[in-house]
C-alpha cells in the first residue's frame, strides 16, 4: 500500500519557510534506496529538486525531505515492508550516519553510555540537525522517560528509528 498522501500533505502544510534538515539525511536515505533497489530506480528518483548535490553540512527544506522520504516509501515497501518500515530503516540509517560525524561529539562523547542524558540532550542534539520543532525529555523513572515532540513534520515511525 503506497504512502499516505493524505498525511503527506499535512505535514506539508505544517512546514514553514526556513523549515530546514541537513543534507546528511538526503544523501543517507539515497544510500538506501541505492543499496536496496539499485543505482537505476535511484536515478530515477532523483528528478526534480531531489537532482542537485546535497552537501552533508547544509541545511534544505523539510518539505524536499517529507517528498524524498514518502516517495522512497512508495519505491521500497515491496522490499522493505510497509511505509513505516521504510521511515524506521531511513531513521536507523540516518542516525548511524549523523552518529559517525556531526553528532559523534554529543553522543559519543557528552552522553557516555547514559540513557537519561541522551534523551535530555535531544533538543540540542536535534537543533544541529533541523531548525524547527522543540523537543523535551522527562525522566519518570531510573529507566524510563518521555520525550515529547512539538512542531515535527517528520514521520513517528522515523523517530523510532532515530
């Protein structure tokens, strides 16, 4: 069943200008669709504003990430599963990525094996990757916690690959 491209548009219409993500998860989910579905079907897909070079360091529309992201959904649920499957595994991949350059210093680094000050870092961890949205972390135990996402456009299912 393709992408629901119902809630695609609301998530559009939720983005505002300046609404930004690095260039980082672009060119990670075209790894996948490259490494799933082959160098082709990612020529094909990468018509349009998806043709230009993405720089991994930049930042670029979440409304080209939110098109880029249910359209991989459409090319790789045959292969992968259902579209949330596919958000997990760009999610997954993403902050493998993400973890091994930017991001390396902050969880690496800061965090040190810790959970709850993962979690508590989110937000700064998620304003070096996009420009909108707030994130807060609340412990409700030693093992548990809630984080809570207002203003995000992207998928939950992603999220739960993060």
């Amino acid at each position: 069943m393709p992408a629901n491209k119902v809630d695609l548009a609301a998530r559009l219409t939720a983005a505002h200008p300046g609404d930004n993500v690095l260039g980082l998860f672009f060119t990670t989910v075209f790894q996948i669709v490259e490494q799933q579905a082959g160098p082709t079907v990612l020529t094909k897909l990468r018509t349009g504003e998806l043709a230009k070079d993405y720089s991994e360091l930049r930042m670029y529309p979440v409304q080209d990430f939110l098109h880029l992201i249910y359209q991989v959904a459409d090319v790789l649920e045959g292969k992968l599963g259902s579209p949330d499957v596919v958000f997990r595994a760009c999610g997954e991949l993403s902050m493998t990525r993400y973890n091994s350059g930017p991001g390396r210093f902050l969880f690496g680094v800061l965090v040190r094996g810790d959970p709850h000050k993962l979690f508590s870092m989110a937000q700064i961890g998620y304003s070096t990757a996009v420009t909108y949205g707030r994130r807060e972390y609340k412990p409700t135990s030693p093992k548990a916690g809630v984080l809570r996402a207002n203003g995000e456009m992207i998928p939950s299912p992603y999220h739960a690959g993060v």
